[in-house]
C-alpha cells in the first residue's frame, strides 16, 4: 500500500471536512447576529416608549401612568372638540352616542346571522322528515356536515350524493361478498342467502366469480326493493 497517497487522500477529507465545519460555523454565526439585532431593535423601542412616558410624568407633574392616560385622552378630545366648534362635553357624547351605535349595528348583524342560521337549520329538519338513507331516516345534523365538508350548497343535491355513496359502499361489500362465496364455494361450503334476497340457484346465474358476484348483487337490489 502507499502511505504517502493514503495519507494525501485523509489529508483531502479532512480539509474538505474542516471547510463543511467552517461553513456552517459562520452561518450559525449570521444567524445568532441577526437574532441579537432584532432583539436590540425591540428593546430599543421599548427604551423609547419608557422614556418618553417618563419625560411625560416629569413635565406633568402626573407620577400614575393611567392618570396621565386619561390626561392624554381628554387633550385629544379637546383638540378634536375644537376642529368641529364643539364643546369637549358635548364631542365626548357625540363619540359615546357613536360607539353605542357602533355596538347596536354589531349586535344586529349577530343576531341576523343567528337567525339565518336557526333558518336554515329548520329547513334541513323540514327536508328530513321523510328521507331515508339505505333504510335509515336522515338526520339532519348528517346531512349539514356533509354539505359543510363537501361544499354542497342545495341539501337536495347532498341528499343524491350521500345516496350515491351508500350505493357504492354496499357495491363494494358485495364485491367482498361475491369473493367470499367463490372461495366458499371452491371448498365445498354453501352460504346462506341475505334475509329478504331471493333464493338463486347455481344452474339459474350461473356458478364461479361471475355467477357469485351476481347473487351478491341480487341480494342488494331485494334489500332495495324491501326498502
């Protein structure tokens, strides 16, 4: 073996390995000095935001912030009082008057919005009084998280979907069931008929897969019909 290429080889991984390390030392680096600086900007502003209400409470007199606050406010009443040739008394019940109106238009649009939804509620109860789902009456909270998830807007077109998918869903299992009765019928075992299914011989649709996936399907159209 050569030493001296074997030794020129690790000498290679290792400054390949030491540049890796550099590298992401120096990113980690950029990365902390940038956290640090959005720290010291945050804090600065802080310091500001403290000095000036300091200032403020020393050229006021007002050592209570929430006092000097209330002071504030009523300056800047007064400042807008005079912009509309008003009475600080008088601007204050005017913005009162305006904030109650302001909560009165809120608290109509939410009892609106309420009652649109007991209305619509209503009328999916209404729409599922005589509905049935694979022989079992439809609730309405069923069919509204259906429309929601969805996103079905008319309960008569959510109603033909869940139809539809009840459908296929039993479709599906008698698919199962055709795969079972193949088998069954492979080993010599005989299965009984669904109740209500009418009773249908081998030499009537026929035996194998095909003749088993169409007794499944027999079954499902007798229980329809039994519906």
């Amino acid at each position: 073996m050569n030493i001296q290429k074997v030794t020129e080889g690790q000498g290679k991984e290792d400054i390949a390995f030491a540049k890796r390390l550099a590298a992401a030392q120096e990113k980690w680096r950029l990365e902390k000095e940038d956290e640090i600086e959005q720290i010291r900007k945050e804090y600065k502003d802080h310091d500001m935001y403290r000095q000036a209400a300091e200032y403020l409470q020393r050229a006021s007199g007002i050592n209570d912030i929430m006092t000097l606050k209330e002071q504030i406010e009523l300056i800047e009443l007064q400042d807008r009082a005079e912009e509309e040739n008003v009475s600080p008394q008088v601007k204050r019940r005017i913005e009162e008057l305006e904030a109650k109106a302001a909560r009165a238009d809120e608290m109509e649009a939410e009892q609106s919005q309420k009652q649109a939804v007991q209305d619509f509620e209503n009328m999916l109860k209404e729409f599922c009084i005589d509905k049935k789902i694979d022989g079992n009456s439809l609730h309405h909270e069923e069919l509204w998280k259906y429309m929601h998830e969805n996103e079905i807007a008319k309960p008569e077109f959510a109603f033909k979907a869940m139809k539809a998918d009840a459908l296929e869903s039993k479709l599906s299992s008698a698919k199962e069931d055709a795969i079972k009765d193949y088998l069954n019928s492979k080993r010599g075992v005989k299965t009984d008929s669904a109740p209500g299914a009418a009773a249908l011989s081998n030499t009537k649709i026929g035996g194998g897969f095909k003749g088993a996936e169409a007794r499944a399907i027999e079954r499902i159209k007798a229980s329809r019909n039994a519906e």
